[in-house]
C-alpha cells in the first residue's frame, strides 16, 4: 500500500517533471477534453492519485475520454480495490461539475438563493458591473408602476444564474455532449454581462435618445456591453484570475461576446457556414442560452419575465423550472439545437403572449411611453452642457459617451437628478421638462389608432404626419384654436411575439417521449385554432404637448379626422371624441355593428372564424 502511495520522482524518466500546482493545464477547470495522456497523467498527480498514471498511460486514456470512464472500466484495466476506483472517480467529476466551495451566496426574491462561482462574484465585484445597480431595468416603467424599482443589476446575476442552470441541466442529461467546465464558466460570464451596455433608464437611451442625438450611427446597447466587458477585463487585471480558473484566452473572451451580440465579424464570415470562433460548430447550442438569435427563448426571458411581472404585480404565466426539466439537444439539419418535448408547445405559446402582455400592459404602457418621450427631449436639450470625463481625460456628452468607457461608466440613470437640480442658465429648457414629469404635468394621450397592415416608419415620415395632424381640420372643429405641428408628438410602436411577423414557435423543434433524438416541427394548426392570426401589429399613439382643456378637444378632433384622412382604424373612443365625425368614415359605420360578436368576418365572398390576437 505505502509502495503505491509513494508520489512520483521529479523525472519519472518519460520526460515528465511534477507540475507546479497553478498549471493551466492540469486546472480542474480547464478544458480536459483537449489533454492527451499526458496532461491526463499529469492531472493525476494533482490529485495524488500518481500511482495509476502507468495504467492510464498503458491504455493511453486521453481527456476526451475521462468523462465515460465507469468503475466497471477501471477494474478491468488493473484498479483492483473499490475504494481506489471511488477515489479516482470523485476526482474526475470535479473536472466537468462547478464546485460549490468558496462561492457567494445572494438572497434572490425571485430564483431564492444563489450560489455564485468566484470568479462571476470578481467580475460583481468590479465599478463596471456595480454600475448596473444605478440603472432601473424598465426605465420610466418606475414612475407609473410604483413596484418596478429593480435594477439591471440583480437581473443580470439572475440571468448569469440561470445560464448556468440550462447549460449544467443540459451537462447532466447529456454527457455526450461533453460541455467542459470552460464552457460552463464562458455561458454563465456572458448572462452576467449581457446588459453591461444599458444607458441611462435602459431602452429608453439606445431607442429614442441616441437615434436623434445622433442620427448618423447605428448603436445598440449591445455594442456597449461588448466595450464595457473588454474594459471591466482589462481594467480589473482579470484575464490571469480566467486563466488560473481555465479559461483559455483570448478565445473564451470570444467566445463571451459572441453570446452576447453574436458574430464579432459578420463581413468575413458571411460566406462561411459557422460564423462564431470562440466555439466550434459542434456546440452550436451553447450560443441559445443567453440570447437566442434563433427563436427567442432564452434565460434572459426566463429572468425578466419573473423579476418584471413580480416587480409590477402582472401574473406570470411561465414557468422556466419545466423547461429546464424538459430541454435536451438534438440535431437540426446537422447542427445541434436546445429542444423541449412537444407536450410543452403550448406553454410557449403562453410564454410569447405572456411577453406581448407585459409591453401592452407595462412596457408600452400610454403614460410610459411618453415619460420616456419627455425624458429624451430633456436629455436632448441638456446634451451638450452635461460632460463626463473619459480618457486622456477627454470630456464627452451625454450622447457621445458612449464612445469611452471611461466616459461612459459615469452615465447612470442619476443624470436625470443632475439636470433637475442643476441651476446653470443653459439647462433651464431641460429641467422645465423634468420638472414636469416630477409634477405630473405629462403630455396629454389623445389616442391610438392602427394601420391596416404594419409601416416602415421614419422619423421623416413622422414630422410629415405631425404636421398633416395640425392641417386635419375637421368641418365642426373650433375655428378660433389654431394648432402647429410642434404641439403633437407620435408615437410608434411595434408589437410582436419577438420576430417581426414570424411565428418563433416556427423555429423551436421539439422530441417525443418515444424518440428523444429526433427534433420534430409542430405547426400552429396542429396546437390549437385558438392560436393568434398574425404575431405582429403596429400601434400609432399621438400626443399633445398642450394642456388647455380647448385646445385638447380640438386636438383630439384633430386626430379623428386625421385618423379618416390616413384610412386608420378608428380610435376606442372615437365616438366619444367626435361623433360627428365617426360616421363619415363607411368602413368605421360597418363596423359599429355585432359583427365581432358573432366572430365572423367576410374574406373572398367566403365567413372565415375571426380570430384576435387579444
């Protein structure tokens, strides 16, 4: 016993030297699937199991094949005694399941307690990610709902723990799969640092404010998340703290931010097949956990839902638990995709119209919308005379922060205190704004109204409208109000399941309980006939900026009347705003009927079953 106890001598006379413990390769968190026999061997030592590394170099063991060793394999290459065979298999599981020890726990209202790897808890522990804490995941949403004052922070730790949920569930149902610990670490980095890019109450930034201020660039929050992560990285010093946890660099940084905002370069790979390089073909799957360009299921949904409608008092009507318990991966046209049993196609359709309810009844919400609307006009007028210093100590704006990082880290949702307590001549406009907001003296909603079919709208085509509002006179409207196109704002708004007009359930596949390996399409006539018509609309909103209780009815007059002349769906209340002008509108009278009633409308000649969307 002591003779196979005994640790090897510095040089075995195979050319091999004992490595020093913080050898990447030999790291329980590296990619053990790459060793040859001797990184395999040279793990044993680490573990002090040196005795055995004769046998495994005798029957050539290499890592890709440490994971389907069983004790009944063991034994037959020579491990006599079951307690050695234990110990050698304990030792092996460490290399593909992420350990508990030294991790942080977080009180979570929404997913309990979570346990964190170290390495996530020094990428919290970062300016960069903490950050997030000063930034309201539904921007203005707060100022309506007054529950929703969560912040992109704890989503983000939500998100980061649940990639790690998805991709171990997926590790521990299908060790064919060989998912390394590398990869487990590189999923659950990129749901943590997924939302790094958020401006300033969230979309509303990225979606109204940066598209005026400055409306030569195309920006999205994700091209900011990709620099905030690179300049967490290098600012922090943490690429030698991800290679002593494994990760191999800078591929693992890659593959990172490939989950977060897909291919790093699009140019050169459009005419490759695979266009990712952190993760070769064979695990194509991995790149559906975070944010999945596929169909839009993903944990990012999963934490968001929950934290949202808990945060806002809307009933969630998923429940990611069973998706976890169901998604396996199979392969799809040759490329291995996250699938989920077929008895579960119908909770994701609750799943998308649980989304759609949440932008109707909260996102884009009419009083929302047009804070947010207010918040980005005072931001635009306050653009230029609020700076931030980046580097080389370089000043930057508001609107151009988002070229430094430096610069950039500084703009938080704390911007909108500073104008409104600013007292400098040049922010009078701005805070006059934010001042209204703060009273509740809100642009006034005079209605929505739909296109027969969805517009590619521009912002040209939006101050075309506004100024055909201030000319759509109505015969009985007040002669003596006279309203100028800068008095109406517009409001566009897209509403879908999360692919324009497609079906995302379309590019889900799904298995049966009999045949787990094959994916199978389940069309929406095959669920139910109670299933939308179409997955995407377009609502038109108008505002006034004025607040006289004259000008406003003759505003809404105004829209009515607008509403006819653009052959839009009449307003909900269109009767109540301008009966007089209702009926003119024939299509509008027909439809003032019981037809949605009896559920029937005509289509060709033919009585087709009428269903909504809602």
């Amino acid at each position: 016993m002591e003779s196979r106890k005994r640790p090897l001598e510095p040089d075995s006379g195979l050319g091999l030297t004992t490595p020093k413990k913080s050898a990447p390769a030999v790291r329980p968190d590296s990619d053990y699937m790459h060793w040859g026999v001797d990184e395999t061997c040279l793990y044993l030592q680490r573990e002090g199991l040196g005795a055995w590394e004769d046998t495994f170099r005798e029957h050539k063991i290499t890592g890709l094949g440490l994971r389907w060793l069983k004790g009944d394999d063991l034994e037959k290459i020579g491990i006599e005694y079951l307690g050695d065979r234990l110990q050698i298999l304990h030792s092996l599981r460490k290399l593909w399941h992420i350990e508990a020890e030294s991790s942080k726990v977080f009180n979570d209202p929404i997913h309990g307690h979570l346990e964190l790897h170290p390495l996530l808890i020094k990428i919290i522990d970062t300016p960069q990610f903490q950050r997030l804490r000063y930034i309201k995941q539904l921007g203005a949403t707060y100022l309506v709902f007054p529950g929703a004052a969560h912040n992109r922070f704890e989503h983000s730790i939500g998100v980061g723990y649940l990639a790690g949920r998805l991709v171990q569930a997926l590790n521990e149902k299908q060790p064919e799969l060989l998912i390394s610990r590398r990869d487990i670490l590189c999923v659950q980095i990129a749901g943590l640092c997924h939302d790094l890019g958020h401006g300033p109450f969230s979309h509303m930034f990225d979606r109204l404010f940066i598209p005026k201020a400055r409306p030569g660039i195309t920006w999205k929050h994700e091209n900011a998340s990709l620099s905030m992560f690179d300049y967490l990285v290098d600012d922090n010093n943490l690429k030698p703290v991800m290679e002593e946890n494994g990760l191999v660099l800078p591929e693992d940084l890659d593959f990172i931010k490939e989950q977060i905002a897909g291919p790093l370069d699009t140019n050169a790979a459009q005419g490759q097949k695979w266009q990712y390089k952190g993760r070769p073909e064979d695990k194509s799957f991995l790149y559906e956990i975070v944010a999945n360009k596929r169909n839009g299921i993903d944990v990012d949904k999963w934490d968001y839902f929950a934290r949202d409608c808990h945060h806002l008092g809307i009933q969630n009507n998923f429940d990611y638990r069973r998706f976890l318990k169901f998604a396996r991966v199979c392969k799809v046209e040759g490329q291995k995709h996250i699938c989920t049993r077929d008895k579960e196609v119908g909770n994701l359709y609750d799943m998308f119209h649980t989304r759609n309810c949440l932008h109707r009844r909260a996102y884009q919400h009419k009083v929302c919308s047009i804070i947010e609307i207010m918040i980005s006009d005072a931001f635009l007028k306050a653009d230029k005379y609020i700076q931030f210093e980046g580097s080389e100590k370089k000043p930057f704006t508001i609107s151009t922060a988002i070229d430094d990082m430096k610069a950039y880290i500084k703009l938080t949702d704390n911007v909108f205190e500073q104008i409104l307590h600013s007292s400098t001549p040049e922010l009078d406009e701005a805070r006059n704004i934010l001042d209204n907001i703060v009273r509740r003296r809100l642009y006034k909603c005079l209605g929505q109204t739909q296109p027969d079919t969805p517009l590619s709208v521009t912002q040209d085509m939006i101050e075309k409208w506004e100024a055909e509002l201030a000319e759509a006179i109505p015969l009985s409207g007040s002669q003596d109000v006279c309203l100028q196109p800068e008095d109406f704002i517009i409001n566009v708004i897209d509403m879908d399941y999360g692919m324009k007009k497609k079906n995302p359930i379309n590019n889900v596949r799904f298995y049966c309980k009999d045949d787990i390996i094959t994916a199978v399409q389940i069309r929406k006539n095959q669920v139910s006939k109670l299933l939308p018509e179409q997955f995407a609309e377009q609502l038109i909103r108008v505002y006034c900026k004025k607040r006289d209780r004259k000008i406003l009815e003759a505003a809404k007059k105004h829209f009515v009347q607008w509403c006819i002349n653009m052959n839009f769906s009449k307003p909900q209340d269109g009767d109540i705003i301008a009966p007089e002008l209702t009926p003119l509108k024939p299509e509008w009278k027909e439809n003032n009927g019981d037809d949605d009633d009896v559920g029937t409308v005509k289509n060709n000649g033919k009585e087709k079953a009428k269903v909504k969307l809602f």
